[in-house]
C-alpha cells in the first residue's frame, strides 16, 4: 500500500484511454487495429471501474463488474477473431474499406 | 422454489439448448433440429404465459434474485415475444437452411443461446446482467450473421455488425463505468435513487448518461447509428436476418425501456424539456424520416426490409417518448412491438418462401410476376408487407393506432403528425412489393424466382398469419397483456 495517488488520476487516464481507443476505431481501416482499439475501450471500462471501487471500499461491485467485462470480452474477441479469419480466406484482405460488396 | 419456478423459462429454453447440442452431437440427422429449437423456445413461452397467469406476484423469495434479475410482468411479457419470435425464427431456418445446402446444427443452438441472452436482459435489473446477456445475445447473433461460410457477403455483414456491435457495448459499459463513479451503483433502481440526489447533476453522470444512450442507440438501431443494420441484414442469411428483425431488436428495445424508465426515471432525468426524452424525440424523429427516405429507393426487398426496420424502431422511440407523460404508453409500445414482431418474421417469411437453391429472390425485379406465376407463394410476402405498412385489418394497423394515440394523449402532437406523415411514407415501398409480385412482368430474358417448398416455412407464415389477423381484428386481449405488463420500480 502506501500510495497515494489521487482518484483523479485514474479517471483521467481512463478518458485518455477511452480517447485513444474510440478515435483509434474511427480512424483506422484495419480490422485488427479496430479489434485493438475495442479492447483499449474496454481497459478504460476496467480502469474506471476498479478505480471508482477504491474509492467505495465497503462493497466489490466494480471489481466484480471487471472480472465479467474481461471474461465476456475474451469471448467476443474470439467470435471477432474467427470472423475475421473468414473474411480473410475469402477476400484475402482484413481492410474494412475492402469490403464493399454491400451498398445501397 | 419459488425461484426456480420464477426462471422457468430462462432454464426451460437452457437445458433445452444444452439437449439439443448434445442430439446435434449423437445423431447424424438433422432434419428434426429445426423442430427441436421451435419447440424449446415455444415452451419458454409456455412456462412464461403460466407464469403470468399463476400471478408472478404470489412468489415468494425473489428478492433474493434482485437487482441481478428482476421478474415481472415486463420481463415474462418480453419472455413471451422472444421466444415466440426466436421459434418462429427457427421454423424458418430449418426450410431455408436445407434448400440452401448450408443446414448444420449449430444454426439452432446459436439461436437458442441468443434467445437466452434476450430473455436475460429483459429481466436486467443491474448493469452486470445487462451485460452479460447482451454479449450472449450479440455472440450468437455475429456468428449467426457469419453462417454462410462460404459467401463474402455473409463475412463481410458479419465484420461490419461484430465491430460496431461491440464499439456500441463498449460505450455502453464506459457510460455504466461512469454512471457508477458518480452514484456508487451498478443496479438501475440505485442509480435511480442516487440520480434524486446530489449525484444527478454530477459531470460523471452527465456523460455516462450521454454514453449510454449513444451505445443504446447503436443496439436498437437508431439513426444516426444505423449504419451497420442494413449491411448486416442483407448479408446474413435469411432467417438470421429475421432473427436479428425481431429477437434481437425486441432485447435492445427491453434494455433501452428499463435502463431509461428506471434507472433515468428520476425527474430531473427524465422530462419533456430535459434529460433524455429530448434527445430520444430527436432521434426518434431522424430515425423515422432518414430510414423511410432511403427505404424507398432500394433495388433489395432484403435491405428495403432492414431499412423498414430501422423505420419502426423510430415509431417505437416515438411511444418510449410518450411514456414519460401518458400512463399506457407503454402498453402500446409493447404491443408495436409485439405486431412488429409477427409481422417481420412473416415478411422474411415470405421472402425466403419465393425462392430456392441458387435462386435466392432478393431484388424487387425477382419478384416481377409471381403473384401470377405462384398466387400461393406470393400471397405472404404480401399480406406481411400489408400489415407492416399498417393497412386494416392487419396488426400493423392497430400497433400504429395505438402509438399514435399514446403519443397524443401525451401531449406530443408534433411527433404524432410527423409519425403519420412517416407511415404514408413508408406505404409507398411496402405497396411497391405489391405492384412487383402482381403488376410487374419479368425482363424478358431475366432469370425468374423459382419458389421453394417447405413444411417448416409454411408452419411459420401459418402461425405469423394466425397472430396477424387475429392482432388485427380483435387487439383486446393482447392489449390488455401488454397493459398488465408493469415495469417494477416505475
């Protein structure tokens, strides 16, 4: 223990994260990268929760919420990941702007 | 017990998704599967209808369960539409499926798991359970939209469904994370509670409000949010389509009725001037007008249907709006909902009913002629069309009457004309599948929808018929289901 960092802190540096995370999937083309970025998202969810915990130490309801988040997440990423694999045996790309076969 | 008798239907759809894997497994037929899944998901909706007739009120003992999942009569009546639309969903896959050479059993338990994690957010009383079904709904719904292994459409709607669909939870949970630095609370009535205080006007709860009806908007498909329903719709199979139409869409819109209504229903949250309706009538608005707009100038009946859908989430929010003045503005809702469903799943019904292995009819110039080539076939697809336009003596018609009464009778005059003006609108490309199937002739020379013959997508349209004309001429009972259905801690 012993350290002292204010509550703030973490918060902030969740908004950075979250930041980083959503303006990374809105930017990038790359299906991969935009994976990454969901889980950057997701670390800033993780982050805030467990800081906003400490600062209410009489019940686990952050930390809890965590551990589902982290769970449910590496589910997805796999069904995420599978899907992509898909894609790239049929297209031979993992670039969003390639896939353009569905349009008004 | 009285626990175990409140899940009935959450364990009875389980253990029957876990049987089915497991016949799936032993057995090298695959034609009864389609069967099984309707048949499990129709008695979810059995055990839920007991339920509410033996009065979810005299249990004991569910305390215990909450905030994690609260029964009510919100939640078993959602439990009775998912279910109901998840097995009429089924009955669909097992004709197209089989005719479409890609039948696999995973197909169904994909469905039932899905069907699952809808009925687990419909009885989400906490941020933790919300989240946790809506990712064993989404889950299954990806995979169901990457089924066809083989085409780069179905790959390429489901890339596109699975990256906004998780960016929209990812939002959605960073707006709870906040929601929760500001209150101390993960469970909807505590937020509520703590919203009353000083908390309410807190920045963190601000924006964690913000950001959660951003990824909700995502998940019922609102527009500006919109942009992955119609590829998603068009490139996944048929009846995963329908599925996403009805199931899918009804877990979102219980998810956004008790996040907003109970954990927002605090009064400096929810009022016509501040808060969340506002935003919900603006949106509801754009949703509405945007979606009828391009709706009407698709080429494909498939994507002209994703947009229709994108259209009636709007007349939802318009009734979501309502409820913040009008007492049985919910029941219409939940009724819209209700019709919507059974007419969505007969729409995709009859579309999958025109055509066959290689001939998939997905454009309105596939449709050309066939309520002269094949009356029997084209009859469904035009009736459902009918009734989603909302012409009587269909559902669609009383699910939009009712709205529009409810939006009146709260005061909000400006939305129900704008609602009216958007059903007229959205008449005209309902009607053009009409002037298709029995006005057109085919191109000569075009290739014309062959339609494929099915005891399982009969079934479906029968029972979808059945509900329709029934919804449509006497809307009674069903209203006064959906009048009944209270949300607990309004």
């Amino acid at each position: 223990m012993g350290t002292d960092i204010p509550l703030f802190h973490y918060v902030v540096l969740s908004g950075i994260l979250f930041t980083i995370g959503g303006v990374g999937f809105m930017v990038r083309r790359n299906i991969l990268f935009s994976l990454l970025s969901i889980e950057v998202l997701l670390n800033a969810v993780n982050l805030a929760l467990v800081a906003f915990n400490r600062m209410r130490p009489q019940n686990h309801t952050g930390h809890i919420l965590t551990f589902f988040v982290i769970a449910a997440e590496a589910a997805e990423v796999a069904v995420g990941l599978a899907i992509v694999i898909a894609l790239y045996r049929l297209k031979r790309t993992v670039r969003v702007d390639e896939a353009d076969l569905l349009r008004n | 017990m009285d626990i175990l008798l409140a899940l009935s239907p959450v364990v009875a759809v389980s253990v029957g998704a876990l049987l089915l894997m497991l016949a799936e497994a032993f057995s090298k037929q695959r034609a009864g599967l389609a069967l099984g899944a309707a048949v499990i998901q129709a008695t979810g909706a059995v055990f839920a209808g007991a339920l509410w007739l033996y009065g979810i009120e005299s249990l004991n003992g569910l305390d215990v369960l909450e905030p994690w999942l609260i029964i009510d009569r919100f939640s078993l009546f959602f439990h009775m539409v998912i279910c109901l639309g998840g097995a009429l969903a089924a009955l669909l896959a097992g004709g197209y499926l089989r005719e479409h050479r890609i039948e696999r059993g995973e197909f169904y338990a994909l469905i039932l798991f899905a069907t699952i994690g809808a009925m687990m957010i419909a009885s989400a009383g906490d941020a933790l359970t919300l989240f946790i079904g809506l990712e064993t709904m989404s889950i299954g719904a990806y995979a169901l939209t990457a089924f066809r292994r083989g085409s780069q459409r179905s790959a390429e709607a489901a890339v596109k469904y699975f990256l906004l669909g998780s960016f929209a939870a990812a939002l959605l949970l960073y707006g709870f994370a906040l929601v929760y630095g500001a209150t101390g609370h993960t469970d909807l009535q505590g937020i509520a509670a703590a919203l009353r205080g000083p908390a309410g006007s807190h920045p963190l709860s601000l924006i964690g409000m913000l950001l959660i009806l951003v990824g909700l908007a995502f998940k019922v498909s609102a527009v500006p949010f919109h942009a992955w329903t119609p590829d998603a719709y068009e490139g996944a199979p048929t009846p995963a389509t329908s599925y996403m139409a009805v199931v899918v869409k009804a877990g979102a819109f219980a998810m956004m009725m008790r996040v907003l209504l109970v954990g927002f229903g605090d009064p400096r949250s929810m009022s016509a001037f501040a808060g969340w309706p506002p935003v919900i009538a603006g949106l509801a608005v754009v949703t509405m007008t945007v979606a009828n707009l391009i709706a009407g100038r698709q080429e494909s009946v498939k994507r002209m249907l994703a947009y229709s859908s994108i259209a009636h989430a709007g007349y939802l929010l318009v009734g979501l709006v309502a409820t913040i003045r009008s007492g049985d503005a919910l029941s219409s809702v939940l009724f819209y909902l209700l019709t919507y469903t059974v007419s969505t799943i007969g729409a995709f019904g009859g579309l999958i009913l025109c055509g066959s292995y290689g001939r998939e009819s997905v454009s309105f110039e596939d449709l050309a002629g066939l309520g002269k080539r094949h009356p029997a076939v084209a009859l469904p697809l035009a009736f459902f069309a009918m009734s989603l336009a909302g012409i009587p003596p269909t559902a669609g018609f009383f699910g939009k009457w009712y709205l529009l009464k409810s939006a009146m009778e709260g005061g909000f005059h400006w939305l129900a004309i704008i609602m009216l003006v958007n059903s007229v609108l959205g008449a005209y490309y309902y009607l053009r599948v009409l002037v298709f199937l029995y006005m057109r002739e085919p191109a000569p020379g075009a290739p014309v929808a062959v339609p494929m013959k099915s005891g399982y997508v009969a079934t479906a349209l029968i029972l979808a018929g059945a509900l329709v004309i029934w919804l449509g001429l006497c809307p009674d009972g069903a209203l006064d289901l959906a009048a009944k259905a209270t949300l607990a801690g309004r």
